[in-house]
C-alpha cells in the first residue's frame, strides 16, 4: 500500500493544500511494516490536481491535517481512503501509529 502524507519543514502539514512535499510512503500493510519513504514536490495547488497526481503514483490513504469536503470527494473518486485530523509529526510516526492502530485523529482543521 501507499500511504501520501503532506509535509512542511518534514512533518505534516496542517494545511493540505499549502504544503511543500508530500511523503509517499510504500508500505506492506500485512506486516505493518514501511518498505520506503519518497519525498516528492506537488504540482501546483489548483482544484482537482493532487487527487489525481497521487492517484497516478497508486496512493491509496491520504494521512492529513485538514481537508475541505470537496477535496475529500475528489480522492474518493481516485478510490483514495482520506484521514483527516491527524497531528503534526514525521510520515513514519504517523504511518507506524495508523499500523499499530493509535493514530490520534483530532478536528478537521480544514473548513472550506
């Protein structure tokens, strides 16, 4: 599985949008185990754009901060599973939490 998390300064942004990397990170979900962490820079932010970027790297979970409702919907058309309300970490405390189930998920700090 590939699990893409939005990064500033090298942990997750709160901000999707907004963010500077993504961490995509290549994971065996059956081991719970990270294989590789890619650090890639998004296109431009416009509508639309980073659903099917990162639908076409096969990003399946989306681990953020905030996400408005609209962006949410256009990841579900990718088939991309989002978690929204996650805190500020790096992409491996964040993935090694959701494998071992205590990933904390707070507010959606996204409401557009």
């Amino acid at each position: 599985m590939k699990i893409a998390i939005p990064l500033v300064d090298g942990k997750l942004c709160l901000h999707f949008g907004h963010c500077e990397q993504f961490a995509v990170v290549e994971a065996d979900a059956a081991a719970k185990k990270i294989v590789k962490v890619e650090k890639l820079t998004p296109p431009p932010h416009e509508p639309g754009v980073l659903p099917r970027w990162l639908g076409e790297k096969g990003v399946n979970l989306v681990i953020a901060g905030g996400m408005g409702g609209r962006a949410q919907q256009l990841f579900a058309s990718q088939s991309i599973e989002v978690l929204t309300g996650a805190p500020v970490a790096t992409p491996e405390q964040l993935v090694e939490a959701y494998f071992a189930d205590t990933l904390q998920l707070g507010e959606n700090t996204c409401d557009h």
